[in-house]
C-alpha cells in the first residue's frame, strides 16, 4: 500500500468518526428546543406570575429545567450510543454508570457548595456538574471506544456472568474513576483562574466587557462558563443581574450585548447551516434549526444552535465566540443597559426593556439585525468554502448525520452468531445477542 492510499485511507477514518460524532450529538440536541420553551414559560414573570396558572408554571418549569440540569447526562447517553458501531441499549447503559462515577468523584475534589449570593432559580441550569456538557462529552465518547473494543470479549468459565456487555459498565467505571480523579485535580486551579478573570473584566465595562463575552461563549464547551457567570453577574459588585433589577443605571454590562447575538444572529446562524445542508437532508435539518431559531429568538436558549456546530465545525465556533465579545464590547460603548431574568431572548427584552435601569434597549434591534447579516453571511461563505461538517452536510452514500436512526456501519460483519474470543453467549448472556443497527 503506497503512503498515499495509506494517508486517504486514514483522512477517510477521521472524517467518517467526525460524522459519527456529529450524528451522535443531534440526540440530545433534538430534545432542547421545547425543554427551552417549557421552562421559559414555567418562570415566575410568565405563567407564574397568576396564581391560577401558578402550578402548571411549576410543572412547566420543572420538566424543562430537568432537561438541562441533565444534560450532560443526555449528552454522555447521546453520543456512547450514536458514536459506538452499533450501539445498543447496554451502551447507553455504560454511559450511565460512567457518568455518575466520574461527576462523583471530580465533585470530591471540586466540591459544589453555593455561592454567597447566587440564586439557582435565576441561572439556567443549575451548578451540578462542574464540567457541564465536557464530562457528558468525555463520558459518551470514552464509553463509545470501551463498548467498541470489550463488548464481546470472553471471560474465564468462572467470571463468564460477568462477560460481553456486562463487562463494559465494568471496564467503564474503573477507566472514568481514573479520568474523574485527574479532572478533579485540576478543577480549583481553574476555579481559582477564573474568580481572577472575572474580577478583572468587571473593572472596566468595554474593554471587560469583550472579554467577558468572548470567553462566555468560548468556555462552553467544556462546561467552565459558570465558573465565570456566576461571580460576575451574582456576586461582584452586588452582581450585574442583581443591581439592574434593583434599578441601577450603570448595570447590565454583562448581559446586555447578549440580546443582539441570541435573538437576531443564532437565528440567522441556524438559517445560513439549513440553506447548506444537502438537498436530501434538508428537509431534516430544517426542522431542527427553524425549533432551535425560535426557541433562541424567543427565550434565549441558544444550546440546539450552539451544540449543531460547537464541535464538528469549530472555527464557527471560534468566529462566534469572537463576534459575541465585540457585541458586549460594542453595547457598552454605546452606553446601552439592559439585564434578563432569565436569558437574553424576546420574553426578557419585551419585560425588561421599560425597566428603571434600561436604557436605549430600542438600539439592539439595529444592532441585532446587522449582527443578523454578517453571522449569515459568514457562516455559509465559512461552511461552503471550507465544506464543514454542519448537519446535512455529510457525505453522499453515508448515514445522514442528522437522522440517528440510519444504520452504522460495523467493522466485522453481523452474522448473529458470537466470533471466537467473544463474550458469553446467547444462551447464557441474552445482553449479548445479534445487534440491531441503530
């Protein structure tokens, strides 16, 4: 095989994991866009705010925000079962078992106490998880290679219950105890960093401003974004959230450039990933991104945009990271206040707007609009000339990315019989039967 077959041979496994991965993220993506509007309605300035819609509120509220407490949950299930060759239920099972072994453990180095000052009922998701959707994101796709390369294996007579699938949750456990350890070492040094960061940035409006957002957006991916909201919009200074309701005229430095990014260029970023999606799929991909639009336009949830192309196209990402801080920057500049109860969306800036402390709340909309534009604009010259992996965009002849019931390749063919070296078998293990394809 000469070097140059060997390198495409390689580039095509790459690509071929990357649309896997991406397949493997629209799961939990999928269920995020209603999560958003259930707890968008269920808070107390919407169907809260009458006490005979009082309990539905509730529930609402609660069935919504269950999701994104969950989520990296969703996210580790999501992408063990999507990214694994064939994954069946005993992934997602692994998944599971790995998830709460790792989170527990890194909380015993990185304990989550709360935060004098904070009030989880105004945060979108709760401090549970102290990498957020990272530990789901590690969890999935450690759990995916482990179920990939143990499922079938075969134990001694004596252990045999124990072999198959029923060794991966095994296997699983003991690999993220390792990991949960080593990520829980590191965790109060990046606690530390950025209480520093945050106290820094709030210094100057502008200048902190940018830096804020750009960090905001850039830190999501591995879950530490909290670690950065948290001091800056609850605690220092009385906290920017806190002092906007509390009608000072200076606040909001740290929420308002948010508006224009989350109602306005989301939006137009979901259309420009819909018009280039491929034409067999973006019938699909439409129905994501028009749900996701809404749901960020609306209510500020920006997670279903975000995540359709955090990580199968991330120099988007870097882009929007980029263009979010110079909103904040910009705002602030201008001299426009504006906070949010719950997330920059439509529902706070309609209730808010006419608030003591806001002030030019009028001048976002240009401001979105123009923000509309350039992320359109940006995001399918970006998406076309460098051919990313957006959702729709796979190759012509594989599995679509965005439909996670097509059919995954495995790399031995599926007889229905177990090969030699494999785990228990069928009659004495029914967890290791003949896979479906997913």
């Amino acid at each position: 095989m000469s070097a140059t077959s060997a390198e495409s041979k390689s580039k095509g496994r790459r690509l071929a994991g990357l649309q896997r991965f991406g397949r493997s993220l629209m799961l939990p993506i999928a269920t995020l866009p209603a999560a958003g509007l259930l707890l968008r309605l269920g808070q107390d300035d919407m169907l809260g705010r009458w006490s005979a819609t009082q309990d539905i509120a509730k529930v609402l509220a609660a069935a919504g925000g269950g999701l994104f407490d969950w989520l990296p949950l969703l996210f580790a299930v999501g992408i063990a079962v999507g990214f694994a060759r064939k994954g069946d239920g005993s992934t997602g099972v692994a998944a599971v078992v790995g998830f709460i072994v790792f989170n527990k453990v890194v909380q015993v180095f990185a304990p989550i106490n709360e935060l004098e000052g904070f009030d989880e009922g105004w945060y979108l998701a709760p401090i549970k998880w102290p990498y957020s959707v990272l530990s789901g994101v590690v969890v999935g796709l450690v759990t995916a290679v482990l179920w990939q390369r143990f499922h079938r294996i075969k134990l001694p007579p004596y252990l045999a219950f124990f072999g198959g699938r029923r060794f991966v949750p095994i296997i699983n456990s003991f690999v993220l105890l390792l990991l949960g350890v080593v990520f829980g070492l590191i965790f109060p040094v990046i606690d530390a960093g950025m209480q520093n960061l945050g106290e820094a940035v709030t210094s100057d409006a502008v200048i902190g401003g940018g830096v804020y957002g750009f960090l905001n957006r850039l830190l999501i991916p591995i879950g530490l974004h909290q670690l950065l909201n948290v001091p800056v919009w609850f605690i220092f200074d009385g906290g920017d959230i806190n002092n906007f309701f509390e009608g000072d005229p200076s606040a909001g430095a740290f929420t308002t450039g948010f508006f224009p990014i989350f109602m306005f260029a989301l939006p137009a970023a979901a259309l420009a990933i819909w018009q280039t999606a491929r034409p067999s799929q973006k019938k699909i991909v439409g129905g994501i991104m028009i749900s996701a639009a809404l749901t960020s336009f609306l209510t500020g949830v920006t997670e279903p945009i975000e995540f359709a192309f955090m990580f199968v196209a991330w120099p988007l990402y870097l882009i929007h990271a980029v263009l979010t801080g110079i909103s904040l920057a910009l705002v602030n500049a201008l001299d426009i206040h504006l906070g949010f109860a719950f997330s920059a969306g439509g529902i706070d800036f309609a209730l808010n707007a006419g608030a003591p402390a806001a002030s030019k709340a009028w001048l976002l909309i240009p401001i979105g609009l123009a923000y509309a534009a350039i992320y359109y604009l940006i995001f399918r010259w970006v998406i076309t000339k460098w051919n990313l992996r957006t959702p729709g965009r796979e190759d012509e002849g594989d599995a679509a990315v965005t439909d996670p019931t097509a059919d995954q390749p495995d790399s031995e063919p599926d007889t229905g019989k177990e090969p030699a070296g494999s785990g228990t078998t069928k009659a004495k293990d029914s967890g290791s039967q003949a896979e479906s394809p997913q």
